[in-house]
C-alpha cells in the first residue's frame, strides 16, 4: 500500500467540503421553502375560513327563506283546501236540489227536478 500524499488530502478535504456545502445550501432551501408553505398555507387557511363563514350565512338566509316559502305555502294549501270543501257543499246542496245521485223516486220529488232534466 502506498502512502498518502498531500495532494491527496487537499483532494479529499475539497470533496468533503464540497459535499458538506451542498448539504448547507440544500438544508437552507428546504427551510425557506418550509416556511413558505406555512405561509401559504395559513393565508388558505384564512381564505377557507372565510368562505366557510360567507357559505354558513348564505345557508342561514337560504334556510329562513325557505321556512318562510313553506309557511306561505302551507297558508295557501289551507286556503285552497277550505275553498275546495265550500265548493264540495255548494255541489251536495245543487245536486240535492236537482235531485242528482237519488233513488228515481226520490229524485222526482226534489225541488229542481225539473230543472235537471231540462236541456
């Protein structure tokens, strides 16, 4: 085996260095990338957080709408529905009255009989 020179030294002490300079600069990028993630990262967050909020409130409002529609709209199913059972009973009290849906004998006798037949 030979024996080590100096050269040989300078060139290992180069390689060494070299390396351990690649490795600094390379931790320093990894860190100042890291903290721009963060960065970017806490301005999504916000920006999230934000519409997250934007988004509940229209879904509050789009809620309190909706009860408001649905409670208009049950008044109107109400009102429609009561006039459908006037209607009903104004129909029994003309067909009662026309004799309409009465036995035969029955029917002759109502007090618009006539009128049921007549054309």
């Amino acid at each position: 085996m030979g024996s080590i020179s100096a050269m040989d030294i300078v060139q290992l002490v180069t390689l060494v260095a070299g390396i351990l300079g690649i490795v600094w600069y390379l931790q320093r990028s990894i860190s100042g990338l890291r903290v721009e993630i963060k960065q970017d990262i806490a301005a999504l967050r916000a920006e999230f957080k934000a519409d997250i909020a934007a988004t509940n409130e229209r879904i509050d409002r789009l809620r309190t709408e909706l009860k408001a529609d649905i409670a208009a709209t049950n008044e109107r199913i109400d009102r429609l529905q009561s006039a459908v059972n006037d209607n009903g009973q104004r129909l029994a009290r003309i067909e009662g009255y026309l004799g309409i849906g009465m036995p035969a004998e029955t029917a002759a006798r109502a007090a618009g009989a006539g009128l049921a037949t007549a054309g």
